[in-house]
C-alpha cells in the first residue's frame, strides 16, 4: 500500500514540475513581451491582449501571471532593471580597474541608449498620469537607481569619502540619462562618445585626485 503511495506521490511530483517550467516559461515571455510593446507602442498601445498575442498566450494565462495591467508592466520594469544590471556585471566579470574607467562610463550609458531604457521611460511617463500605478514604480526606480549607483561606484573604485565622489558618480548616471533621452529622436552617437571620453577624464581627476585629463 506504501508503495502504491510512493509511486502515485512520484508520479505526481513529476507532473508538477513540467508545469512549473511551462509556467516560469509563459512568465518569461509576458515579461519580454511587455518590454518589447512599451518600447514600440507606448503604454497606451500596450494592454494585456496586446501583450498576451505577441507572447503567444491567452488573455486568460496572461491574468492569471500578472492580475491587472500595473502588475504585469511593473514586473516588465523590474525584469528590465534585472537584466540591465545582469549585463553590466557581466560586462567586468572580475571587476574593473582604474584603466577601465572609460569602458565602464562607456556600459553605463549604454544603458540608458537602448530598448530595454525605452521601455522603462514609456512606464515613467504612464506613471506620472496613472495614480495607480505612480506609487509603484516610483518605489520600484527608487530601488533600481540604488542598485545602478552601487553598481557604478564598485566598478568606477569610488571613493565615496572622497570630497565630490559621490557627486560625480551620481552626475554621471544623471548625465546617462540625459544622453540616453536625447537617442530617443535622433541617432546621438558622435557626440554621446564625446561625452563618455570627457567624463571618463573628469572621473580620473575626481576618484584619484589627480587633473582630469582630456581623452579627444
């Protein structure tokens, strides 16, 4: 009889775990499918019917994941924070020195210059009309801008001690930012390597005291 037992608790547990792949799985493209409508469609163009089609699930499977429109497109905003901060870690492995200054400014800004950042914008501005959802997000970036700068100092070697470190850090994620608003309408480019050259210099000079330099 225990075997009986056994065996059906088995077959049962071997059941369950197909269906937790297959339901991470549908996840993972309501995720990607969410990232991809807000970078193409806005927010306005992108409901839960929109997004479900394009992940290739039912309305209803989509519902059931994420409940209403905030949950889904919230998630989709973590999952983008998730996978920018995966990729920039990535990028340095072993971490970086100070001769990688450049290539770090370099990944940060690219951050902000490509779809994943287009996404992430299409919800702060949705945010900034929906009451609903501005609470959350606002918690949401709150905690990802946290993590980017904790990010940045550890690969840049900051010294937060150091007079104007951290104001320096923090202006370069702010001037990410700007340059990556600026890629929105226009290929920026020429003058976004520019820029990365500049501040790598000035970063030189403000983490280890020494006169920025000019990289053109």
């Amino acid at each position: 009889m225990g075997g009986v037992s056994g065996a059906a608790h088995a077959a049962d547990r071997a059941e369950r775990v197909p269906k937790q792949d297959r339901s991470r799985a549908t996840r993972q493209r309501l995720l990607e499918g969410a990232v991809a409508c807000l970078a193409e469609h806005g927010w306005a163009g992108s409901t839960v019917s929109v997004v479900a089609e394009r992940a290739g699930v039912s309305r209803g499977a989509a519902q059931h994941h994420f409940p209403t429109r905030e949950d889904l497109f919230t998630a989709a905003v973590e999952y983008v924070a998730e996978q920018r901060s995966v990729a920039l870690r990535a990028l340095f492995p072993e971490g970086a020195g100070p001769g990688d200054r450049h290539a770090v400014v370099a990944a940060l800004v690219d951050l902000y210059t490509g779809p994943l950042f287009r996404a992430a914008l299409h919800l702060w501005v949705a945010a900034s009309n929906e009451e609903q959802l501005r609470g959350r997000v606002t918690e949401l970036e709150a905690r990802v801008g946290r993590e980017t700068h904790r990010i940045a100092v550890d690969l840049l070697g900051a010294d937060e001690s150091r007079p104007g470190a951290r104001e320096t850090v923090q202006g370069l994620m702010d001037m990410a930012r700007g340059l990556g608003l600026a890629n929105l309408l226009t290929d920026d480019a020429a003058r976004r390597e520019r820029v990365v050259e500049q501040w790598a210099g000035l970063l030189d000079g403000v983490l280890d005291g020494t006169p920025g330099r000019h990289r053109g």
